[in-house]
C-alpha cells in the first residue's frame, strides 16, 4: 500500500497542511485586540520637584477629548487644562504640606493651562504645562493602573522669565473626590488673625463633592461667631476656591486638601481681599 502513494498526492498533503497553518497564523495575528488608549479624565496633582529645591503642587482638573470608535465615545489621549481647571501651590519640601498659592513661578496671572497626550497604560506622557506664563515641558510613563505618572521630568522652555525653578523631576497621582466631617478652630469669619492663637472659634465642617467637581462645605462655628456658612465652588486636584456669604457679603475661601501627620486636612484661607489672603484654619478629619 505504501507504494501506491504517489508524489503527486504527497505534494497536495504538504500544501493541505501549509494551508491550515496559514489560516492559524492569520487566525492569531487578528485576534490579538489593540490595547485601549487609557482613561486619565480627572482629578489630578503633579508634584513637580525643582533642581533648585522649590516644590510646587500642579492641581488639575483634567480633561481627556473623545473619538467615535464602533458608535461608542473612547478617550482619544488628547489631554488638557485652562484657565480655572488648574492652580498652583507651593509645599514644603519635606511634608508636602502647603506653605503658599500660586507655586514658584510668580507674580500669579492667569496664563496658566496643560495640554498634551497620553497612550495606553505603561505607555508614554507627554504634555506641557504654563504656569504664570512660563512654559514647561514634561516626559513621564503612565502607570500600569493609569492612575499615576512614573519616572518623570520637566524642563524649562528657552526664555522663560522665571529663574527659580528650570526643570527637575515630577510624579503625579489621581485623585478620589473632596468628602468628610473634619473639625478643629478657626479665625473669626469678621476678624484678621495673626496666628492659629488668635483662631477663637470651634468649628465642624462637612464636606461633599458632587460629580460634576463641585465642592460644598458647610461650616458650624461656635465661640465668637455662633453660625453656620456654606462653601461651594470648584475643585481643582487638591486645590479649591469657595464662595459664601457673611453678614450680606459675599466672601471667598482658597483652600487646600492635605495629609499632615497621616491625618487628612483641609487648609482654608480667606481670599475675600485678594491684596491680603488671610490664613483662617486648618481643619482635621473626623474618623467614625
């Protein structure tokens, strides 16, 4: 029987055979879906870490553009920030705690904004940022979890007036939403206080973000003042600018959401005159 084969039929076997591991091939290679571009749309704040030594808190509300992809929105890694949806701080370069608004770089203007691009997780980021009209540019990785930037730099672009701070290395990290019963005293809401002594009323705060970024915090002081005052306004990263009304007027509030001593805390200053803010409390949360 097994001189009957003939090489003809041979040959036809061995081109039966390369099809199917062909069509295996080909089956394989289509089955390999493309890796999703990441959603990074957000709360953020990056940690930039000057080679000077001044460290500055970029605080983001960051927005992702969409793209239509099988009748569906998908983030298209097109990133960016104006105007209202990023601020600056400065931190203390050993808590990170917050020592001033506005970051390094001043006087504060309003030149400020973020834009640039993302990929899929682990993959490249890629974006610039101005803060008070000096432009920076930075080169990081995007977290296998998309929730954080790693290894991370920044520098200046040629011709930017500020000289404190030209470049240096920067992490970032996603944020979870502004909420929590905190507690602690406070400066007077009428009264200029010199120091944390002279802060003579008691004060319960409730905090709520809603999901749209918007703050609310109510305040209930006794001492002093023996009221009630709602906050609201936007969140920006870690950063926020709340309004309210005292006595008929209305009165403005930067504040700022910080761990200090694993505790986390809510650092207000009255910026109701903008030539003068005025450092009214620091309020700790209240656990169950």
């Amino acid at each position: 029987m097994a001189k009957s084969i003939t090489p003809r039929v041979i040959a036809v076997c061995i081109l039966l055979m390369m099809g199917v591991v062909l069509m295996s091939c080909g089956g394989n290679s289509k089955s390999i879906p493309a890796q999703p571009m990441a959603n990074v749309a957000g709360a953020w704040e990056f940690v930039a870490i000057s080679s000077s030594g001044s460290v500055t808190g970029i605080d983001v509300a960051l927005k992702e553009g969409t793209i239509l992809v099988d009748g569906l929105q998908q983030p298209d890694g097109q990133i960016s920030a104006t105007s209202s949806q990023i601020a600056y701080v400065s931190l203390s370069p050993t808590a990170l705690n917050i020592t001033d608004f506005g970051g390094a770089c001043q006087p504060v203007t309003s030149d400020n904004g973020l834009a640039g691009t993302v990929t899929a997780t682990d993959g490249p980021v890629l974006f610039t940022f101005t803060e008070n009209g000096n432009v920076f540019n930075v080169t990081a990785t995007l977290s296998g979890d998309g929730k954080g930037i790693l290894n991370g730099t920044y520098t200046a672009q040629a011709g930017n007036p500020c000289s404190v701070d030209t470049g240096g290395a920067i992490t970032g990290l996603a944020l979870p939403k502004v909420s929590g019963n905190y507690a602690g005293t406070m400066c007077p809401l009428t009264a200029t206080c010199s120091s944390s002594q002279d802060f003579a009323d008691n004060v319960t705060a409730a905090a709520s973000e809603n999901s749209s970024g918007t703050l609310t915090l109510t305040l209930t002081l006794t001492g002093t003042d023996n009221t009630s005052l709602t906050l609201t306004g936007p969140v920006t990263g870690n950063a926020f600018v709340l309004q309210g009304t005292v006595q008929g007027q209305v009165v403005v509030y930067d504040g700022y959401y910080e761990v200090i001593n694993n505790i986390p805390s809510i650092y207000l200053v009255n910026a109701t005159n903008t030539a003068s803010p005025n450092y009214v409390a620091t309020l700790a949360v209240q656990t169950p």
